[in-house]
C-alpha cells in the first residue's frame, strides 16, 4: 500500500472542522431547551376563591367601662335602744321579703314596761270614772244652788284631767307597744342581704347599723362615657353589659348623669341590670364589667373576614386582576359582625378579592380562580381543587 502524505494545511483545517462540530453538537439541545421553556405558559402560584365585596346594614355600638353596683342599697339598722340581740335569721346572700324578721331582741324588759303602761292605763280610767261622776253632780245641782260657782268649776276641771291623764296613758302605753314592735327587725322591701353586722348577745344603741340589702336585688352599670359621646346615648336604649367571666347581660339605660366628673371629664351613665337573686349570678355588687351601647344601624360594605390580611399592623385585600395575577390593596377595617368585617376605605364596590389563601399571597402572584361554590364542593367531597 502506497503512504498518503497530507499536507500540514489541509491538517489545521480537518482539525478546526471537527471540533466545530462536535460544539455545535453540545450547546445546541441546551438553547432548544430554553426556548422551549419561554414558550411554555406560567404556572399558577395558588388556587383562590373570590367574593365581591356585600352591602348590608350593621349595628353602631359605643364601647364604655364601669363598675357594677346595687341599685339601692337598704341599710338596716336597730330601733331599739339598750336591748341585748338574742337571735340573728338571716346572713349574707340571704333572699329576704318585704316584712320578714331578720333579727330578734330581748323583750323582757318591754313586757314589763308594757304591763305597767296598761296598768296606768285603768288607773287613769278609774279616776277618771269618779271625775266624770262628780261633774255630773255638780252639773245637776248648778240651778238649786247648792254648789258655789268655785265648787262646780272645780269639778268640771277635774274631769277634764281625768280625761287628758287617759290620754296621756294611753299615749305611754302605745309608744311601750311600739318598743315591743321593734324587738322584731323586718325587712323594709325583698332583697338580697350584702352585709351582716348584727352579733347574737350584743347590747346595741337605736340606729346601730345592723345589715345591709340590696333592695328588689337589682343591679345597675355605671358605665363612664366621656362628653362628646353623651348625646348619642338615649335613655331607654340598650345597652350589652360583659363581666370579667365572660358572661353577658342585656340592659336598659335608666338615666344619664346630669354633671361630669371634673377630673376624667366623664359622666356615669346608669344601665338596668336584669333582677338575678341567685346566689351564683355571674354579676355581683362592686364588679368592673364592659359593655357596648346599642345606638342603631347604619350602611357599610363588608368583606368576608378571610379576606382581611393584616401585615406590619395594617390591614390588606388582594384584587383580582383581568390577567389573573392579584393586588394588594390597603384597606381601613372597620365594624365587625359574625365572619364579615366592614372595609371603610381603600375598596369599590364590584370589587372581586381573594377569601381563601388571601393570607400566602404576595403582590403580583398568578393565581387560579375557582368558583366558590365549586371550591365548597371540592372540600366537602375531599378532594384538592387543582
């Protein structure tokens, strides 16, 4: 075989060719790769349901705190004066009716006053039987002159003192009676006992207090509300009352202070209590309670309260845009009523915004829309919504 000698030119040449050809091989399914993936579609970031904002009505409330106190609170005190307390009825918590005996006292001592008042009593009578008797005579004799003018004024006299040392010891008698009445301590009106003083033995002065009663056991809250929201508080409107254990009590305003309080610039506002003579009754006596009054209703717009994303303390909706892509609006929540929260400001009516997954969005995400009725079904049924 002949040897073929090739030229060192040719050599350089052949060289160059094949490794051109072997780049053009390596990079030219990469940039194939690229272009298609620029020709592929985005991917949507999230499937989201939509509302469109709702128009309703929804009540206007004034918060307000307070404290809870008695209506009326009866002090019961003691009539009698040195008498020593021999029995005590009744304690704190106790439900009492208008007359019933709270406390006894001693009525020895009485019995015997009273006796000796009602044995003064027929003495009066008695002289005054002979009195009466006398100026009768004198009466009958005045015309015969037997009796001087002195004699029959004399008697006429008499029996005038005769009757008036009966009335005077009737009058004894009566107030020893009374004495005997208030050895008894009665209730002035039904109520609930707040407080107990009296002490089985003790000797007590008349007007020592001995209990005290929330009368009809009613309750009110003063509720402090400052002077540019008095006027809009009517007497007769409604008022929610909350204690500090979660129960809740509907009230009535009863009456609106007529003065402020010159250091808080605010005055008392009295709300009825419904009557409760439980002795488990969430709100008692001296209890600090929060409420709202009730003052209407009034237009507003509102938005599921999934809708609402709150980040760096302020409040977010995110639209729906025509190329499906979302923004995020800044928006002023304001009343809020079950699941709907008021949107004051920063949103039109007609509006679609994102409820469920509105709090993975970011400004500008695409997302897939789904219908909500759709989306419920989905979820009862279990299934993923794609």
């Amino acid at each position: 075989m002949n040897n073929i000698k090739l030229n060192p030119m040719a050599c350089a040449v052949l060289a160059a060719t094949t490794l051109a050809g072997a780049g053009f091989a390596l990079y030219a399914p990469a940039s194939v790769a690229a272009d298609d993936a620029k020709a592929a579609p985005p991917k949507a970031a999230l499937t989201v349901t939509t509302v469109q904002p709702e128009a309703g009505r929804l009540p206007i409330k004034l918060a307000a705190n307070g404290n809870v106190a008695a209506w009326q609170e009866a002090i019961i005190g003691s009539e009698s004066n040195g008498l020593r307390l021999t029995e005590v009825r009744v304690n704190v918590g106790d439900v009492v009716k208008a007359g019933q005996v709270l406390a006894v006292f001693s009525a020895d001592s009485v019995n015997a006053d009273v006796a000796q008042a009602r044995a003064a009593v027929q003495e009066a009578e008695a002289n005054a039987a002979e009195a009466i008797a006398n100026a009768a005579r004198a009466r009958s004799l005045k015309s015969s002159g037997a009796l001087s003018e002195q004699q029959i004024t004399q008697y006429y006299t008499a029996e005038q003192t005769a009757n008036a040392r009966i009335a005077s010891a009737r009058a004894a008698l009566a107030s020893q009676q009374l004495r005997l009445k208030y050895t008894q301590v009665l209730a002035p009106d039904r109520g609930v006992i707040s407080a107990r003083l009296a002490t089985v033995g003790s000797v007590v002065g008349a007007g020592t207090e001995l209990f005290r009663m929330i009368r009809q056991g009613r309750l009110e809250w003063r509720a402090e509300v400052v002077a540019s929201d008095l006027a809009r508080i009517k007497v007769g409107g409604g008022a929610v009352v909350k204690a500090a254990n979660g129960s809740e009590l509907t009230g009535k305003v009863r009456m609106i202070a007529p003065t402020l309080d010159p250091q808080t610039r605010s005055a008392l506002v009295y709300v009825d209590l419904p009557a409760s003579a439980a002795a488990d009754a969430p709100f008692k006596a001296g209890m600090y309670a929060s409420g709202q009054f009730e003052l209407g209703t009034s237009d507003a717009m509102t938005v599921p309260q999934q809708a609402i994303v709150v980040r760096d303390g302020f409040s977010y909706v995110f639209r729906l845009n025509a190329d499906k892509r979302v923004s995020q609006l800044k928006v002023k929540a304001g009343r809020r009523l079950a699941d709907r929260i008021e949107v004051l400001d920063g949103l039109s009516a007609g509006t679609p915004v994102v409820v469920s997954g509105a709090g993975f969005l970011n400004d500008g995400d695409l997302v897939h829309n789904v219908p909500a009725v759709a989306a419920s079904a989905s979820a009862s049924s279990g299934k993923a919504v794609k």
